[in-house]
C-alpha cells in the first residue's frame, strides 16, 4: 500500500511537470541561451566565493511601512538597495537592484528574546504570501518572519522574463548570487540592529539550496533549513523534471555545438557552481535540518543524502509524499523543522 501512494505521490509529480512545462503554457528555461560574458564573469565570481567564506555581510538599512498591527504581532514591508558589488550590480536587471521584503513581528516581546527566520523563495513563488503563511503560526513560538523576494521575481521580475523562466543560464547563478548577498545582509541586520537572540535562514526547493548557501558562508552560527531541495541545481535541470522544461536547442544553438549531449556536459559544468557540497561545513552543523520527501519527482534521494554526508551532524526528516504534495501538506513538519533547528542554537544573550 505504502508503495503504491509513494508511486502516487512521484506520478503527480511527473503530470504537474508534463501541464507546466511540456505544454505550451509556458515558455521555456533559458529561451536566450547561456548569457555570453555575462555567464563567464559569474563563474569567475562564484569560484572565488570558497577563499573568503567568512567575508563580512555589507548592512543594509531598510525603509519601512505597516501594513497591519494587531494587539499580538506587527507585518511591515520594506525596501532597500542590493548590497551587490557593483560588478554584480551592472550584471543584475534594473528591476532588480531594489530589494523587497515583508517582516512579520510578535509584539511585546524584547528581540533577544526573539528568534527570526529568513524565508527564501522557491522557483515560482514570486510573492510573500505562502512564506507568510508558513511563518504565521510560529509568532506563539516567538519566532519573527522575514521574507525575501528575490531578484528576477515579484516586483523584481525583468520586463522581457515570462513568470519563472529565466531567460539565460547566467541569471539562474545571478539570482543565487544576488540572493545570498541580500539573505546575509539581513541576517546581519536582525543580529547587529534589532539584537534578535537567534536567527534561522530557509527555504522550500531553490529556496532551499539558497539557505543551505547562506547557512554555510553566514559568519555566525545560524540554524539552516532547506526543505524538499537538492545539492545542486544540477540534480533539478538535468536529472529532475525540470529538464523537460530546458530549451536545451536554444542552448545548443547559442553554444555553436553539434550534439545535446555537448550542451548538457556544459550545464552540469556550470551548475556544478552551485553544488552546496563544495561550500564550508556551517558553524553550526547540529542545527542543519533537511526536510525531504520519500517520492519526490524532481529531488532523487541520493541528492539529499549527499548534503547530510557532506554535512556531518546534520540531520534529515523524511515526509511521505512527492515533490508538489508535500509542498502543500507538510507545512506543520516544515515549521517543527524550524523550531528544532533553532533550539539547537545557544541565545547570543540569556533571555531570562
């Protein structure tokens, strides 16, 4: 019976991909091929992430707004410009270069009291509104919220891109690049200007190989929780089902080569970037909790066993279901998740 809904759970998987991505509903992946310099600049870039794991985050000073306040909790937004370099800068949309986040707030609670998680988006997810709901019941927990929409999503989505597809290579590893940056900064300013007592980065698919990056390059202890995410996004474009949403001809076409297999060798090359095991061991590796599901479609289950091996001292939760169920079912173990991640941190002060 177990079997039966496990392959259940995996073919929905695959007829939510086929919808998606194999019908003309929606264009595909990297339409414009690689990005040309573009691409060979990031390269460069993220190869020189592994010397200096430990480079400080830039501070960042948001301006805020209330949206609403209740007697118990506060959600304000905010807006800043990208800490990005200015190399990384000239590279990213102009849409891009002013960030987006919602910070949501138990009230009558001193911060150091006060723990608060980081929720980075998965593909697709281009408004704070699914982050928010996962992050809602967890102000009884005195856990704060803060989402991050990110570059090429939302509000800071490039004019010519059409939903999630972006339209070259070189964008995927700017958003990671760009997403990284920004998720460190915050962290740095809960920690050095609001003084919350711990803090906590996660994220649901994409979101989640971001905050294992952000958990491994952050300079102190942060409890990291990638959820339903694999160890590089190599696994989900040229293994999972995403392949099939991949103009791989167009990338061809742009590499000026003869076979698909040549274009594909090229991806795994460049995705191999963003492969979470050649990052630094996190600070903290107890406090590493990887969320996976039993019958993922696009995440295969050697993928996550490969992080937690790479990871020695973290751990990882199996839920029963696919891919998309999960994402839908399993917000309650998601939430456990976050909790246990961070009573695994000591508090920077004592809340007592």
């Amino acid at each position: 019976m177990a079997a039966k809904l496990g392959m259940l759970h995996y073919v929905l998987d695959h007829v939510y991909g086929a919808f998606m991505h194999r019908t003309k509903i929606s264009p595909q992946f990297f339409s414009r091929g690689w990005g040309g310099k573009q691409l060979e600049l990031l390269e460069r870039m993220i190869d020189q992430l592994f010397p200096a794991q430990n480079w400080p985050p830039i501070l960042v000073r948001p301006t805020w707004k209330t949206v609403w306040e209740s007697k118990n909790a506060c959600l304000r937004e905010g807006v800043f410009r990208t800490p990005c370099d200015e190399q990384l800068l000239s590279a990213l949309p102009p849409e891009s270069h002013n960030v987006r986040v919602a910070f949501l707030v138990p009230k009558s609670v001193p911060p150091q009291k006060m723990a608060c998680v980081v929720h980075l988006a998965g593909t697709g997810d281009h408004s704070f509104e699914r982050r928010l709901r996962l992050g809602g019941p967890l102000l009884k927990e005195n856990i704060a919220t803060m989402v991050l929409e990110s570059p090429f999503y939302g509000q800071r989505r490039p004019m010519m891109q059409r939903g999630a597809k972006l339209l070259c290579v070189s964008d995927l590893l700017l958003l990671g690049k760009a997403t990284i940056e920004e998720a460190r900064s915050l962290l740095h300013w809960l920690d050095s200007e609001e003084g919350f007592g711990k803090m906590g980065v996660c994220g649901l698919s994409m979101g989640g190989v971001h905050a294992a990056m952000v958990g491994s390059l952050h300079p102190t202890p942060v409890a990291t929780l990638p959820f339903l995410s694999p160890h590089s996004a190599t696994v989900a474009f040229c293994e999972g089902i995403l392949q099939h949403a991949t103009a791989w001809e167009a990338l061809r076409k742009d590499l000026a080569v003869m076979t698909l297999e040549e274009v594909r060798e090229r991806m795994r090359s460049v995705l191999s970037l963003t492969d979470v095991t050649r990052f630094p061991i996190p600070k903290n590796p107890n406090a590493v909790i990887f969320v996976s599901a039993t019958d993922d479609g696009y995440i295969p289950k050697h993928s996550v066993l490969e992080l937690q091996k790479a990871w020695p001292g973290s751990e990882v939760r199996w839920v029963t279901g696919g891919h998309v169920s999960s994402f839908l079912l399993h917000n309650g173990e998601f939430r456990r998740a976050i909790v246990d991640g961070l009573d695994r941190l000591e508090w920077k002060e004592s809340p007592l």
